[in-house]
C-alpha cells in the first residue's frame, strides 16, 4: 500500500496498458483508513519495445497527458482526481465499467430490444461532442478520438479520456512530435495527416466522423457524417459547436 499525501493507495488489479503506461484498478483509503472507494491509476511505464532514444519524448507526453487531463473539468471529460508528476509519475480517475469498444463489442452480440438503440448511439455521441468541443475550448487538440478512448461509467455518461496524444496549441510542443510517425490510430487518421501535415481541430472532427461509423449512425446522421469525413479539411466543420447545431437541427427534423 503506497502512501500519498493524505491518502492511501492500494492496487487491486491490472486493467490494461499502452505505449506510455499501465492502468491498474485501486482503493484510494483516507487518512483514518475508515473509508475506501476504488479508482484508476495510470502509471509511467513505457512498452520495452520503445527505442530507448524515444523514452524521454514519451515521458515528456506522459507528463503533458497529466497536466492537461488535470486542468479538464467537464461532465464528460474523464476527470484527474489526484496525479504525481516527480519520480515515476502517475495519476489517478474515476473508474469506469468499460471503453465504448468494448460496449460495442458486447452490443454486436446482443439481439432486439437488448441492443443500444439509434436514440441511445445518437446521445452517446452528443456526450462525446460536448467533451471534445469542451477540450478544444481549452485550446487543445485530443489526437487519438477512438471508441477506445471513450469510457462509460455506472450512472450512464461517457467520458472523452486518454490524453496520451494531446497537443497544447498554447505552447510550442514541437518537441514531442519527432518520434518519426503519425501520431494516433490509422483508422481514425484524416487524410492530411496521413500525408504528413499538422494536427488541427479539423484532423479531430475527422475522427469524430469515423467514431460515427463504430456507431453505426451513418444512415441517421448521413450529413454530419458525411461532413466530418470530407478529404479537404477546409470543407468539414470549423468547430465542434457546428457539428452540435446541425445535430439538433436534424433530431428537430426527425
């Protein structure tokens, strides 16, 4: 059991991990141990497979993940409970029940009324909405929006989470760009970036019209669809506030 502050961490179990860390289940105790609640953790430990020559870029990440995860308060945005950035950093969230992937996943194998419903898809994806166009306000760009990196909790929100790849427009971050490869998940990619241009919020609302197709909300939302996935990015949406007016616009219609 680690002690931290006024507080008492014990690992449960491992979750899961990824090229920056590890995410393992904990009970978080306070001081007296009279009180317990279980949480999250995810902690700095790089895939062994990284070039060691990239393993201060992808601390240097880690540590950018942490700060800006922590300053997002938003109903549905994954919020940073408590994080440590000297020595092996870590920080600690809310637990969620499961990733979007995985509900749908489980969803495929569902028949009739078990299913989630268009109705259910559509709020989810409005859910996403309203955190992505929250985070961009920050002046952030997520660069990894994948079903993955959407995570349902037990009173039914879904959170935007995993900050692994996020770029502070803020700030000059063109040191952690030179790892020599596209940043984020192929499928998710937008064309320009593929072809080696920036990040922007438009390579976001790329990937906010591929999450559409995990969805399966292509023929419900066909124009928002089709304007997020545009080739050219001058000819997608400005902004995440455009995809949420036209989205209220067509459940008017309906």
């Amino acid at each position: 059991m680690k002690e931290f502050g006024n507080y008492y961490i014990e690992p449960i179990e491992n979750l899961g991990r990824g090229s920056f860390g590890k995410v393992d289940r904990v009970k978080i105790y306070n001081r007296s141990k009279t009180h317990c609640k279980e949480y999250a953790m995810k902690t700095f430990s790089p895939d062994p497979r990284i070039p060691i020559n990239e393993i201060e870029t992808f601390r240097k990440r880690f540590d950018l993940e942490v700060e800006c995860q922590a300053r997002c308060f938003h109903n549905n945005v994954a919020h940073v409970c408590i994080h440590n950035r000297g020595g092996t950093p870590w920080f600690i969230m809310e637990l969620a029940e499961c990733s979007l992937a995985q509900e749908l996943e489980s969803d495929d194998c569902l028949e009739g009324d078990k299913k989630l419903s268009i109705e259910q898809k559509i709020n989810i994806f409005r859910m996403v909405l309203n955190g992505i166009h929250y985070i961009h306000s920050k002046g952030l760009i997520h660069r990894d929006i994948k079903a993955l990196n959407i995570l349902k909790y037990a009173d039914g929100t879904y959170k935007v989470s995993d900050f692994g790849l996020v770029k502070d427009i803020n700030r000059d971050s063109t040191t952690l760009t030179v790892i020599g490869r596209p940043l984020g998940t192929d499928k998710y990619m937008s064309p320009e970036i593929k072809d080696g241009q920036n990040y922007s919020i438009k390579s976001d609302i790329f990937a906010l019209g591929v999450l559409l197709e995990d969805l399966s909300l292509t023929d419900a939302l066909e124009p928002i669809w089709r304007k997020c996935t545009e080739r050219r990015p001058k000819d997608r949406y400005s902004n995440v506030q455009e995809i949420i007016n036209h989205l209220n616009i067509l459940l008017e219609e309906q």
